[in-house]
C-alpha cells in the first residue's frame, strides 16, 4: 500500500487522520464547554431545573434529526465540505448565544446548531471509517475515539472555569473563535485525499439495512442514560456544593480516554464486538453507583471514570459494527442513522430524566437511567449472538 497523508502506514494512521482527530477534539472542547454552561446560565436566568436541563434536549434532538441529512450530504459533497460549513454555521450560533437574554430563545438557537452538531460528528466519524482498512477498524476507531471524551473532560472544566470568570457572553464569543478556527484546520489535508473524501453518488437518505435496527436500539437506550450527564451532573454539583463542579462529566471524558489508550496498546484481538455486553453491563453498574452509593463528589468521580470508559467502548464498538456492515454508498447513511438514534436518545434523557431528578432528587433520575441502561445490555448480548 503507497503511503499518502490518507492512508494507514506501519507506524501510525496517516496524516489525515491526525488531522480530523484534532478537529474532532476541538469541536468536542467548544460543544461540552457550551452544554453544561449554558443550564447554568438558564438558572441565573430563573428557569428551573428542568427547564435549564431542556436546552440540551432540543440540542439534541436537532443533532439527532440533523444526522439524517448530514450523513447523506458526506456521501454526495465530501465531508470536509460538511465540516468546513458546519465550522461556520456553528461559529455564528455562538455568537448569537453571547447576546441572548431569554430562556426560549436558548432552545431556539439550540435545535438549529444541533443540526449543524450532527454533521461534524456524522463527518469525521464517516471520513475516518473510510480510510481505515476493515482489519483495523475497531482498533484505529478506539483510538480516534479518544478525541472525543478528551474533548468532552476538558470542555466542561473550561466553560465551569470561565464562565463566572470571563462572563456567559464573552466565553461564548471565545468559544466561537475556537469554531472558527475549525474551518481553517481543514484546509490542511493533502490533495491526494482518499476517496472517503470525495462525493459519492448519493442523492438521499438510503436505508442502510434491516441490520441497522439491533445497534440503534443499542445507541438509543445507552444515550438516554447518559443524556443526563451533562445536562444535570454540573447542576448536582453545585446545588450540594461540590468542590468541582464537573467532576461528573470530565471523569466520564477521562475514563473513556484511559480505556482506549490500554485497548489501543493492547488490541481487542479477533471479533471486539463479543465485548458489547460486558462493558453495558459494567456501565449500568456505575449508573446504579450514581443513584445509590454514599458521598458526593468522590462518588461523581469514581462512577463517571468507570461509566465513561466502558459506556465509551460500547459506542465505539457500536460504529465499528455499523461502519462494517454498511455498503460504502451507503457508509454516510449508516452513520447518520446511529447518530439520529443516539442523539435523539440524548435529548430524550435530558427531557425525561429531569422530571424524577427535579420532584424526587438527582439520584431517582440516575436511577431511571440505569433501567435503559440494561435494556440496552439486553439488546447488545442479542446483537452480539446473532454474530457469533
């Protein structure tokens, strides 16, 4: 095999790679910094619990309903074309989310930029299935991976940070550069691009496969769960005082990242989807940890490091699987597909699961999380017999 930017080498994944795993990173830093920042900026505007925990349901569920559309466009124009001007759009709606003064309008910039949201993640995670060789596809997955929850550890920490520093409007109008920067690191790809970079003949949405259904409900009750993450774990923390806000969250980023750094040393060998159901099953564990161990934050730490990295492994194993089955035409759709379900799962955790947490408390809401949890675990040992 030549060696070009695009392609896997003996010592590595090639430029390009490295190239989308920062973008991926950065926009994964700008996104988390916004979602539990921007609840919080609800409360001081005198919305509710519920209500602040709404913004990343319509978020969301833009994201979710986005996918379908985005995953097609890769797969007709390219997918730096789709990230280059979702880089743009989504500059813009931080802007506009710096000068907002009401709680509606939150939820009206939200379910547009999550529409824009979809197509980064739609995007990279389709260009780089594209250019990774089937053999080591989960692997290389795994470690593309790790620019996500890095991402998502950090972000958190920066938006808590700064934003009672620097103000709401100004770490918005921050976080809009950082997007802006985006559109300029991809123009760094080599012109011998591969051809998960070039259009396919695809003019819309095409049903991937009966196949599709199994992981979807996979992704769906597995992201319904962690929807409340985000949107509530910061807000748990500071209604008890906490001394770190986002421990929650950020752990869930470190988790999956120490996760994927040993199983990227090491491998996951022949077959990784056989290691669905084991890392579900520990995941439900951590989440009943959320709503029934002792203490406060070492209890955010522990449960989230250890929800983060198995939860993580099972949403990478999830596209690893789709990205496998899919026909190449058909790769974008796929992909889209996973993602409606799993940000439709999101936003439908951060609505549902905010009713228990604000009437009974924060722990009955995790509690009701760790029940989709083990429908998904159900649904994932079913989908990993029907391979064996």
């Amino acid at each position: 095999m030549a060696n070009n930017g695009s392609q896997t080498t003996s010592s590595g994944y090639g430029r390009t790679f490295q190239i989308i795993w920062v973008f991926y990173f950065l926009s994964f830093i700008a996104s988390y910094a916004l979602l539990p920042s921007v609840p919080l900026h609800l409360r001081e505007l005198s919305a509710s619990v519920k209500e602040s925990g709404q913004f990343a349901a319509a978020y969301m569920l833009g994201s979710g309903a986005g996918a379908l559309f985005t995953g097609p466009l890769g797969d007709r124009y390219g997918q730096r074309a789709v990230l280059k001007w979702a880089a743009i759009v989504t500059t813009a709606c931080f802007v506009m989310y710096a000068f907002l003064n009401h709680v509606w309008l939150f939820f009206l910039i939200g379910l547009p930029h999550g529409v824009v949201w979809s197509g980064f993640r739609t995007g990279t995670i389709t260009w780089v299935g594209g250019i990774l060789p089937e053999g080591r596809r989960a692997d290389g997955l795994a470690i593309f991976g790790m620019a996500a929850p890095l991402g998502a550890a950090i972000g958190p920490i920066v938006g808590i940070w700064l934003m009672p520093r620097i103000g709401f409007s100004t770490l918005m109008l921050v976080l809009a550069v950082l997007s802006l920067s985006l559109f300029a690191i991809l123009g760094a790809p080599p012109k011998t691009a591969h051809t998960a970079d070039k259009p396919i003949e695809s003019l819309a949405y095409k049903w991937p496969g009966n196949w599709i259904m199994a992981p979807c409900v996979v992704m769906l009750c597995m992201a319904i769960c962690y929807g409340a993450i985000p949107s509530y774990g910061a807000q748990e923390a500071v209604d008890n005082g906490f001394l770190w806000p986002s421990a929650l969250v950020s752990c869930y980023g470190f988790g999956m990242v120490l996760l994927r750094m040993f199983l990227g040393w090491r491998g996951m060998g022949e077959n990784p989807i056989r290691l669905m159901p084991t890392m579900l099953a520990i995941t439900t564990t951590s989440a009943l940890g959320l709503a029934l161990l002792p203490g406060g934050l070492i209890r955010h730490i522990v449960c989230g490091t250890v929800f983060g990295a198995t939860f993580g492994l099972a949403h990478t194993l999830a596209w690893a699987y789709g990205i496998d089955r899919a026909d190449a035409n058909r790769r974008g759709s796929a992909v889209g597909t996973l993602y409606f379900s799993y940000d439709v799962g999101i936003g439908l955790g951060s609505f549902i699961l905010g009713f228990p947490m604000e009437h009974l408390g924060y722990r009955w809401g995790w509690g009701a999380g760790a029940l989709f949890l083990f429908a998904a675990w159900v649904v994932g040992r079913r989908l990993v017999g029907s391979r064996g």
